[in-house]
C-alpha cells in the first residue's frame, strides 16, 4: 500500500509539474503517512473518514509543512478537498496545544458565516485527538481524572462572524484563542472596538478568496492585512483564480507556491447537466414538473417519523440524537436570484405538500443554524438558497441542484453546481434559460468547450457529461401545472402579493447584472430565429421536447410511444403554420370585381416576385458560402463520438467575423489581438458582471479627461429620490458618515468605534492582557471565573475635631484616655510574652469601669422629654419665615 501510494503521488507530480521539472528522488505524499504528520492527527484522520489525500492535499500539506514556511496560492475545484488542505498543516504548525502566552496565532477569513460554522466543526474533530504525551487514542474514552485537564490544554478556537452578539464575542477574545475563524467586516469591527494586537497571528488563511476580494471586503482585508505581521504564512484557497493574480496582490504574498489543478476540466467529470428553455412566467410551474416526475421528491417531511421513534432510541442515543445528519438521494438544492425569489418559492413549495427549508443574506443567523441543521438531518427535502450557499457549504449525498435564475457567470456556475458531483460521487445539474438568459448560456459554452445539442442519440446518463443538452417541457404538462399554481392561490392568499414582489425584483436583477459578451448576443439573436432547430421555447414552435424527460423514468415502450406522439405533434404544427388562405377578410364574400378585391389582387403578384427574388438570393449566397453552411449543419448534428467541441467549431459559432478570410495566417507566426485564452480568463474574472453604476462610469466620455476635474466631479452633490436630499458620490455606500483614518491610512466608520467594549469590561470587571504576556503571570489578578479581583488597600484619616464645637473639650479628653489606655498596653505587652502580628486585647467597652458606661435604655422621662423636643421643632419648623421683614427694615 505504501508503494502504491508513492507511486499514485510521482504519476500526480508528472502531470503536474512535468518529467522535466521532477527533482531525483522526490515523491508526491501518495498518503498521509508519507507527509510527516503527528501520529495523534493521523488518528484523527482515520477515524473521520480521510484515509487517501485528494490532489489539492498531497501536493499542498508537504509545502505548507517545509522549513521555512512558503506562502501558497491553492486552486482546485470545488468540492476537492481545499478545507482539509489548509486545516491539519495549520493544527500542525500549533501544536495541537493552546498557547500559554495571550494572543491568537491563526487566522482563517471566509465570506460566509455557514462555512464559517464548518470550518470550525472540522478543526474541532481533527484537533480533538491531542493527547498530552500519553499513548491514548483519539476514540479513546474518558476514564481518568487527569484528562478533563488534558483536554482543556487543547487547540481553543473563536468563532466572529455578523448577526451574533458583541458581548458573547467579547467574552470569546478574552478567552484567548488560538484560531479564530471570521469574517472580515465583523472581524474589523472587533479589532477597532476592542483595539486588538494582531502581532502574534503566525497563520493566516483565506478561504474562497476570489469571493472575499470581490463582496466588498476590500477596506476591511487592507485594514486587517496592515496589521498582521510581516514573517506570517498567507495561503490563498479558491476554485476559481485568475492567473496573473493582480486582484490578490493586496494579500502581501511573498513568492508564494502556486498549486494549480483541473484548470482544464474546470467541473467534475462525474456531473451530468441539463438546459431546459421555458418561459419566465412559467418558470415555477417548470420546477413542479421537475421536483415531481424527474427528480422524484417525496411530499411531506420525515419528522413524524423522526417523532414516532424518539421514545425508543433517545435512551440509547441521548444528546447525540441532535448532531445526527441524514441526507436522501432525493434531496435537492434550488438556487434563486434574490430573496424575493426564496421567499416566493419557499411559500409555493410548502402549500403544494413540500418540506422546503429556505436561506439568504438578511435572514437572521439563528435561523439559517437552524434552516440548515433541518436540511443536514433529512427533515426537509428541497433547500431554496440565495448564492450565499455557493460556496464552500458541503452538504453529504446531495445529488440534485436546480439553476431556477441562470446565473451571470461562468465562475458562478461552477461553484453553484460545484454543491453536486463531490468527492467521486455523481450528481445532476438542472438549470432552466429563458430568451434573456441565454447569451449567458453561451458563455458557459464557450468557458467550458461543450457543443450545445438538443437532442441525445445514446439514451443513457453518460450522454449528458460531453454536451450542453437543450429542451423544453412537455407543453400540455406545463399548462397542467400552471393551472395547479392557479389554484394554490386559494389555499394561501399570499402567493399573489409575493409573485408580484418577485416579479418587480426580477426586473431590478436584470437592469444590475453583468453583461453576457457581445458575440453571444449575437449568436443567441440567430438561435431564437430558429427555435425548432436549437430546441428552445418560441411563439409558434413547440420545440423539442428534452431528451432526459423521455429518460427518467419510463421503460423502452414508455419512451417510444413519447418520440412518436412528438413526431406526430411536430408535423401538425408545421402543417398549421404553412397553411395560407385563398382569400383574405378583405375578400371574403365579395362577387364580381371591387376595389378591395382588386388592390389585393395587385399585392398578392408584388409579394409572390419578393419571394422569388429572395429565393434566387437565397441560392446564390448558399453557393458562396458553403463552407460556412456545413459548419451548420456539424452544428446541427452532432457527431456521436465527439467528447469536446474542438477550437473551429466554437470559432465558427462565436466568430463570425472572419468567414473563412484567415486562411492566409500561419499559426506558428501570426499574433491575434485577442489573447490566448481570454474568453477562459473572463469565466474566471472577478470584475465579471459588475454593477450597473461601474458599467455607466466607465461608459462615459469627456474630453476633459484632467483627474482634478474628475473628481470635482464626484464629489458634486446629487439629488437621491430615496432619502430626499442631495447627498455625496455615486451613491454606493453610507453618505455623510464621519470617516476615521486609521494607522494603516484606511479611513473607516467612526461608527466601529461606539464604546461597547468599554461598557462590557466596566460591567463583567474584565481586562485584557497584552499580546506576549504569560496567562500565569495574570491569572493572580484575575477569579477563577475570569473576572479580576479588587482589593482596597487605601486607608483614609479622619476628620479632624472642630474647636467650635461645644463637646470639643470632652472629645479630646476621650482621645487622651484612649492613647493612655494604649500605652498602657503596649508596655505591658512588651515583656515578650506577646510575638509580632498578635491581636491586641480590648475591653467591650474600650476600658470604662461599669458604672461610667452610659445605658442604652431610656426612661420614661427621657422618652418623654425626647417627644416634647421633636414637637418643638415641628411647631417651629410650620411658622412663616419673617426674614423679608426684617430686611425691609
């Protein structure tokens, strides 16, 4: 086995790196035994599962772990293995052990807060079998004493992210621990509240970079980045990178490593995708047809059953019941545009019978936990996300995901079908295109080099991995379903209001997203002129019905009988469409010659010269361009063995500019003005799709082009229709916020700074210690809760006596018998019977004889006088005042 895995790791290096750049002697890690690894990670390892590294973790781990330590940009496709890639170096490097000295000592920033919550429960499992020296094992359970101290020695890890509270946080930094996973705006805004000391970060990892760099976090990275140290490891993690890397230079990397793998598949081989062109208004009734006869999900939740067996397994299982995660191969994954899209679908779904869960960008943290967790443990079936679960969320067995918006992008796309086909599984892509999203479509084609096909000669599951399969639906099961939603309507009279919402927020997410290229436009303009042929949904066509309908689920018969009867419909719909009438209305019923009658006579001659001119045209350019006609009709059938559209093919779909006048270029020698591979660097861009008000400023011109009148120019004041009143900028962010300019010289919120943390630490009675000092050093000032102890040490004298006063001459006397009475003492304690430190012996009643003791009970006169001197002075207290008379006199 060990040769066997050596062998697997040069074969991966060959490919990589090349037979020529392998240096003698040096092996890929083919395991995790080979790469040097602490014995007690390597249980850990096993126990969870990961006995075989994937490519991404045997060519990274063993750079991450060398001496000294490299920096790394890493770039695989999603679901590979990026996560464990950059996680057990990291445990690695620490020790498995917490740090005695205050300061964390790694960083990981993600974009998202669920994969935040995953990272964490993976560091967590693979750290949890550090053992302090013993030989015990990581499943080993607890049965010693000393081992509760043991564990608390462990890897401490802190999770930051939004929507959680800041004095929960707080609590968690002074906690010191020694991981921190984040993200960077609320991590930002900790280090400015808190005044936190980055110095001791020696590991900093960023986790879907291109995501980080490109949601706006380019203020919050530059802060962060300014204050980490300079001798840190950054690591880059993505499954999609640009390679020139310009967009990343803001991370300070120093001659990173750069792993590079499936640059050229760019998506699993083992993913099976289909297209289906329908219409924007029957998109939902699209995805009912859909969930029900393809994909095959259950009405109804599993939760009466999860119930109905509670009583007999919670004694066996206990709290471990909670943490269980069970996924069908049914359950599926639907992603939609905006919010208002989740929250339609999620309504319409559940009032047709469906467990639906739901998950976006506003819902609250505790309940997308809570969403998620339903989803994880098989209580709910369909899961209708934003593209916040794009990235980096890994949901086990999940084999189905539906594009219910086609995405903007090429890099979108491979992350959101990137949830599917992990891991060496195989699963299914679903995406519906309407007219408007299909230049989209056709980027995608021209980033993955698939040909775009309509229908599948070989009926098996394979045919659906080497092209872009296009259809439509059925149409009279598409009418069925859209008078169904109809009549969901009744059932939940808030369906209507939302799809209107939804169709009002489609409108705006189609004026904000990016812009497809200009020869897919192009391109998509033909096919629509020609729906029948490109299988796409039309006015007057029917289309081709897709190919996988007729697959899932019917037998050979089944499936005959559904050839035959679209045949059958194809053929009368031609019929009815080239049927002319002899007469028009015009006509209709008019004897002998009239003008009407006439006037068409003369145009129906003129019309029938136009289509025989434009017959002999037609015939004519045919013959000039043959060449460009048979590259159609390879279009138009596709050939059985062809894997991958080759480079003519895609040139002559997407460039038609040139129409056979390069055949004069040499290609050893001739430069294009496009460069190589440009079209797989935009699917890889992050400046793809930018926003609406990016688009317009770079769509101006001016012929004054000086940078000073530029920006007078942004800083003129504009009238907002929203807030009423003239306001500074483009309008992107918040306007008239008093900005703070911080050591690093980025200018932030002075709102990071609101006094939080001083309120927190005046009321828990906690203070931070410094970066480098010893928690035992400060343990003494601090409870066994963490809160610090307080001691008064001040002593105060006494007021001194007034002179006059009327008992000042009995105080003094008091005091001298009182300094007498101590003397006294003292000399009669230092016959040496006494030791220093001893308490001094007094009388009760500091040394007065019995009968000079004043009594502390009242007689009856005394009580009486008491009483009659208390309503003197409520009598003299009611008298007006005659102050004012007498100063009138």
């Amino acid at each position: 086995m060990a040769k066997r895995n050596a062998k697997e790791g040069t074969e991966l290096l060959k490919s990589t790196k090349g037979k020529n750049k392998l240096v003698k002697g040096e092996v890929g890690g083919g395991s995790f035994q080979s790469m040097g690894l602490l014995p007690w990670i390597l249980r850990s390892l096993n126990l969870q599962g990961f006995r075989t590294p994937t490519p991404i973790q045997r060519l990274s781990i063993p750079v991450l772990l060398s001496s000294p330590p490299r920096d790394l940009v890493g770039m695989a496709r999603t679901g590979s293995g990026k996560s464990l890639a950059f996680l057990v170096p990291l445990i690695q490097r620490l020790g498995g052990r917490h740090a005695s000295t205050f300061g964390a000592r790694a960083l990981i920033l993600l974009p998202a807060r669920e994969l935040a919550l995953q990272i964490l429960k993976v560091g967590k499992e693979i750290a949890r079998g550090w053992r302090e020296g013993d030989g015990g094992h990581a499943g080993d359970r607890d049965g010693d004493e000393g081992d509760s101290a043991k564990r608390g020695q462990g890897l401490r890890w802190g999770l930051v992210v939004g929507g959680e509270g800041l004095d929960e946080q707080f609590e968690m930094i002074s906690s010191n621990p020694d991981v921190i996973i984040a993200t960077p705006g609320r991590l930002l805004h900790l280090i400015v509240e808190m005044n936190l000391d980055l110095r001791s970060v020696q590991y900093v990892v960023f986790d879907e970079a291109d995501r980080l760099f490109e949601m706006g976090f380019e203020t919050a990275l530059t802060e962060i980045i300014h204050r980490l140290p300079a001798t840190r490891q950054t690591l880059l993690f993505s499954a999609t990178l640009p390679k020139s890397l310009v967009e990343f230079a803001k991370a300070g990397l120093q001659n990173p490593k750069l792993v590079r793998l499936d640059a050229e598949s760019k998506i699993s081989q083992d993913l099976r995708m289909a297209f289906f062109s329908v219409k924007q208004a029957e998109k939902d009734a699209s995805l009912l047809v859909l969930l029900r006869d393809v994909i095959g999900v259950p009405l109804g939740s599993k939760k009466a059953d999860e119930d109905g067996d509670e009583g007999e397994s919670s004694k066996k299982k206990g709290k471990r019941r909670a943490r269980d995660q069970f996924t069908a191969p049914h359950q599926t994954l639907v992603f939609a545009a905006t919010k208002h899209h989740v929250e339609y679908l999620q309504n319409l779904l559940t009032t047709a019978g469906y467990a639906v869960s739901h998950i976006y960008g506003a819902l609250d943290q505790t309940a997308r936990t809570q969403q998620m967790d339903q989803f994880r443990r098989g209580l709910t079936n369909i899961l209708v996300v934003t593209d916040v679960a794009a990235r980096g969320i890994d949901i086990p067995v999940l084999e189905n995901v539906i594009n219910y918006d086609f995405p903007q992008g090429a890099r979108v796309f491979v992350h959101r079908v990137g949830r599917t086909a992990r891991a060496g599984r195989q699963g299914w892509a679903w995406s519906f295109v309407s007219q408007v999203e299909l230049p989209y479509l056709l980027d995608l084609q021209l980033f993955l080099g698939r040909p775009i096909s309509n229908a599948v000669e070989r009926q098996d599951e394979s045919s659906y991995t080497d092209a872009l399969v296009l259809g439509t639906f059925a149409r009279e099961t598409t009418d069925e379903e859209v008078e169904y939603i109809r009549s969901l309507d009744e059932f939940n009279h808030a369906l209507p209001s939302l799809r209107e919402v939804m169709r009002k927020g489609q409108g705006m997410y189609e004026r904000s997203r990016g812009k497809a290229s200009q020869a897919s436009y192009k391109r998509a303009k033909d096919m629509m002129k020609e729906p029948d042929k490109w299988g796409l949904v039309g006015a007057g066509s029917a289309g081709g019905v897709h190919p996988v309908l007729l697959l899932k689920g019917h037998g050979a018969k089944e499936l005959a009988k559904r050839r035959d009867d679209d045949a059958k419909r194809k053929a009368l719909l031609q019929t009815v469409n080239s049927f002319r009438p002899a007469e028009t209305a015009l006509e209709l019923g008019a004897k002998g010659k009239s003008g009407n009658a006439d006037l068409m006579k003369d145009r129906r001659k003129a019309l029938a010269k136009a289509v025989e001119r434009a017959a002999m045209a037609s015939l004519s350019a045919a013959g000039v361009n043959a060449d460009h006609s048979e590259s159609e009709d390879e279009g138009e059938h596709p050939r059985e063995d062809v894997e991958m559209a080759d480079e003519e093919e895609i040139e002559a779909v997407f460039d038609t500019s040139k129409k056979g006048k390069d055949k004069f270029r040499d290609s050893d020698f001739y430069m294009s003005h496009y460069q190589k591979g440009a079209d797989t660097e935009k699917g890889y861009s992050l400046r793809d799709g930018d926003s609406f008000i990016e688009q317009a400023r770079n769509a101006t011109f001016d012929l004054a082009g000086d940078e000073g009148i530029a920006n007078q120019k942004r800083a003129k004041l504009s009238w907002d229709k929203k807030k009423k009143k003239f306001i500074k900028g483009d309008g992107v962010g918040a306007d008239n916020v008093k900005m703070v300019k911080t050591e690093s010289g980025v200018k932030l919120p002075a709102t990071y700074r609101s006094g939080r943390f001083d309120e927190w630490k005046a009321k828990s009675h906690v203070s931070l210690p410094k970066v480098g000092e010893a928690e035992g050093e400060t343990r003494g000032r601090f409870a066994a809760n963490g809160r610090k102890k307080f001691k008064h040490n001040q002593v105060v004298p006494g007021r001194p006596l007034d002179k006059l006063s009327t008992d000042y001459d009995r105080k003094v006397r008091q005091l001298k018998k009182k300094s007498e009475a101590a003397g006294a003492s003292d000399s009669a304690g230092g016959s040496g019977k006494s030791r220093p430190g001893a308490q001094k012996a007094t009388s009760r009643y500091g040394g007065k004889s019995m009968g000079r003791v004043r009594s502390e009970l009242k007689s009856v006169e005394q009580i009486r006088r008491d009483r009659k001197t208390q309503d003197n002075r409520r009598a003299k207290n009611a008298r007006p005042s005659h102050k004012g008379k007498k100063g009138k006199r």
